[in-house]
C-alpha cells in the first residue's frame, strides 16, 4: 500500500510540474551555456562559466553572469556588444547545456536518490516526483535542509497529508544547495505466537491489534490476553507493561503476544 501511494504521488506531482522557462534560469559556476548571435555565427561559443561567475565571450573577454538569469546575460551581453561598436543591434541567445550551480539533493529512501537540476521555480514536491517519488521504507514526513546567507535551518514537511487535503501552499520552495532527505518509516516489532514475527511498518494511528493483524494474525496457539509492550523513554531507558488492543504504536516498540496454555 505505501508503496503504491507513494508512486501515485510521483505521477501526480510529475504530471503537475510546470514547465520553467529557459530565461529563468540564474546562471552560476560550473554551468555550461552555448552562447549565439543572431546574423554572427561567428561570436558562437559554447563555454563553462568560471568559479568568480565570469564566462569567456568573443570580442568581450571575460563577463560577469553569476547570480543573473539568462535573460538577463542575454540583455548584458547584447548591450555590451552595441556599446563597444561591435553590433548595432545585438540579439543574444543563451542555452544552458550543462545546469550545475543550481541543484537540489534528494537524499534517503526515495527511488533515484541523487543531485537533480533546478531549472526554474521549484518545490519539495516536484523534487520528490523527479527523484521517483518515495520509496516503499520511506516515512511520510521530510526534511528539507537549506542555506540562506550562511544560516543553515531545517523544515519538516509531511507529505502524505499535504497530498491527501490538496493543500499545496504549504509545500516549500527550493533552490541549488538545498538538501531534501525522506527517512526511514518508524518501525515496531511484533514477537512470539502471529504469523510473521519481526519488524513492520507503523502506519498512521495503528494500533496494537492493527500492528498484530499486520503480523499475519495470532498462530493456532497464540491469544490476545495478557500481551506486553516493550517501550523505550526519551533516555533511552526500557520498560514492559501490559497492552491492550486499542493502545496506540510507537516507533521502536516490541509488542510480544503470549502462547495460550488454554
């Protein structure tokens, strides 16, 4: 089920991303752009922009395009080009081929984990779609980790919930550098008389006898009286008690379901 719901959110979020266009892109280094004239196939350079921000164009040199978007080199270059007298009317075009400065990380348990372009307005969903969605062992929540002027801050934004009440305003937006990592699903542990002792997923409210069914169900010897729950506090300390079917799951907790004598 969690791994259907999570390819259902990649279609749905791939399908909806807008399509960005190419002027806005802000440049930076490490991109490689092919730079043309209109009328001058002559000034035709393609060219990586330097660590200071700079790309190498003819009859110019050296011009700063860091931090503009390509529409905006595209007008500087041009203008350069009609000042200094090389042109009386320069129409520039900028493609970007290689999109280096501005990516994204989508860490964790998505399916194409991995550094992605940000080729115009994105959010934390269209990143998730890019990467393949979540995967089966992700968690509903995630982390995204960004850096604005030297101040590092994290948001967790629950996925499933953003998706199931259509309330996309509270998605956040992204830009190069920034780390967006999907944990683990929270786990427990069902021991003794069911079906398929061992770990299992929490999904959202489950309950003991939930997490039980999720188990394959009581053995031919097991009963549903006199269950324990294993459960660790903030310390890290351990405790056993008495469960009840109805008692809400925890992340790390051992549910054990006794043999009948009866």
């Amino acid at each position: 089920m969690k791994r259907l719901i999570g390819l259902v959110i990649a279609a749905v979020l791939a399908s909806t991303v807008c399509v960005a266009s190419a002027a806005s892109l802000v440049l930076g280094p490490g991109d490689v752009v092919r730079a043309s004239v209109y009328g001058s196939p002559d000034l035709a350079i393609e060219t990586r922009i330097s660590e200071s921000g700079a790309m190498t164009f003819p009859l110019l040199g050296e011009v700063q395009v860091g931090g503009l978007t390509t529409q905006q080199a595209e007008q500087k270059i041009g203008g350069l080009l009609e000042k200094n007298g090389y042109l009386k009317k320069a129409q520039v075009n900028l493609l970007v081929t290689t999109l280096t400065s501005q990516q994204v990380s989508v860490l964790g348990q998505v399916n194409r984990p991995g550094r992605y372009p940000v080729d115009g307005p994105r959010k934390v969903l269209d990143m998730l779609a890019v990467a393949g969605g979540v995967g089966p062992d992700g968690g509903d929540r995630v982390d995204l980790v960004r850096n604005r002027d030297g101040v590092a801050t994290r948001e967790t934004i629950d996925v499933v919930d953003i998706v199931r009440k259509g309330e996309l305003n509270r998605d956040y937006e992204v830009s190069g550098g920034d780390i967006i990592f999907v944990e683990r699903a929270p786990r427990a542990y069902v021991m003794g008389e069911v079906q398929r002792p061992g770990p299992l997923r929490i999904e959202r409210a489950m309950t003991v006898q939930q997490a039980i069914a999720a188990s394959g169900g009581l053995t031919p010897r097991g009963t549903q009286r006199g269950l324990r729950i294993t459960r660790r506090d903030a310390g890290g300390a351990s405790s056993t008690s008495e469960a009840k079917l109805e008692d809400a799951v925890q992340a790390e907790d051992v549910i054990t379901v006794k043999e009948s004598w009866f």
